[in-house]
C-alpha cells in the first residue's frame, strides 16, 4: 500500500472548520509536531522532485518519537511510505549519519485529525506557511484516481481546485529558504 493525498491551502480557516462540523467530521484536539527531515547526502534537493527519491522523517510529538520513509512515486504526493514508532530520536539521527543520511529542513506545525469515510483528513498551522488541509488514503489502487475522489470530498467541503499545493511543507519551507538566499536585498 502506499499513500496518496491531496493538499490545499486554506484561505479563511474559520469557514472550513464550519463546513467540516457541518459534515459531522469531529477533529482531534491540537497536536504539535516537531518533523527533522533527512536526505542521503547528494541525492537531489527537497526542491526537485525525484521519482524514487528517499526522504526519512523524525517526528517528534507528545511523548512519542515517529521514523518514516517516503519514496516518491509519480509526485511528491504519491508515495511509498512506511513509519514505525522508535523510543529514542538522538539514537536514530546517530544511525541515520552513519548511513549518509543528513538533516535538510525543520518542520514545525499544529496538527488536528479526524477520519472520515476511510480517510484521514489532517488541518494543519505550519510555522511560515500557515492553514493547510490534507486527506489522505492508503491505497493499491492508481494515484490519479484516488486523488480525484479525494477532491470530490474536497470540493464538497467548499476548497477551491486552485488552492491545491503539489509539495510537502518540507519541500515548500526548502523553497522559502532558497528564495531568501537568492533574492537581491
């Protein structure tokens, strides 16, 4: 299984909170989410999407300590992924640089979740990026097909098609601080 979400930016995140209660989706209370992100030293930038590519996250939130890789498939959106709980992070970041692994990119967000129809849907706050909505689905079918259907719920919910984000926050924030190094003062 491997998977497939679409996201979105949200505009006016009031409005959407409304329009989810409205469909009786309950969201979890906040969560907060420290992400290191960690690439093979020399592949490809977080800004250049890579079929095959290998990006490995650590999570940190409450008390617990998440280890996921994602390997990209048609987009960035569409994935091989695989997660596992790990009781130590510092540990881990000592393995990961044994194996030419490095951090790239810090990801700070708020997070709250709910599940619905079989699908997780996630509100985001990013730090530097703001309000996003994902849905999200584990499936073996084709990436193209579950994303429309993703969308139709989407559309239901009053997200507009042009509010569509192609890129993870990690890859997003890589931008951001590209932009910054390269833009004239």
């Amino acid at each position: 299984m491997y998977e497939v979400e679409v996201k979105t930016h949200i505009n006016n995140i009031s409005k959407l909170l409304n329009q989810l209660a409205q469909f009786g989706i309950t969201l979890s209370a906040p969560i907060e989410q420290w992400d290191t992100i960690l690439c093979k030293i020399g592949q490809p930038p977080l800004a250049v999407h890579a079929p095959g590519r290998v990006v490995l996250r650590l999570r940190e939130q409450a008390d617990r300590v998440e280890f996921n890789l994602k390997q990209d498939r048609s987009s960035e959106l569409d994935c091989l992924e695989r997660e596992v709980s790990i009781s130590e992070r510092q540990p881990m970041l000592d393995i990961l640089a044994l194996l030419d692994f490095e951090p790239v990119i810090e990801v700070h967000k708020v997070r709250q979740k709910a599940t619905f129809q079989g699908l997780e849907i996630c509100v985001d706050r990013v730090q530097n990026l703001g309000d996003f909505i994902e849905i999200e689905k584990l499936t073996n079918d084709d990436g193209e097909t579950v994303q429309e259907e993703l969308w139709q719920l989407l559309e239901r919910l009053g997200v507009s098609r042009t509010d569509r984000v192609l890129k993870g926050y990690d890859t997003l924030l890589a931008e951001q601080a590209l932009d910054k190094h390269t833009t004239p003062s």
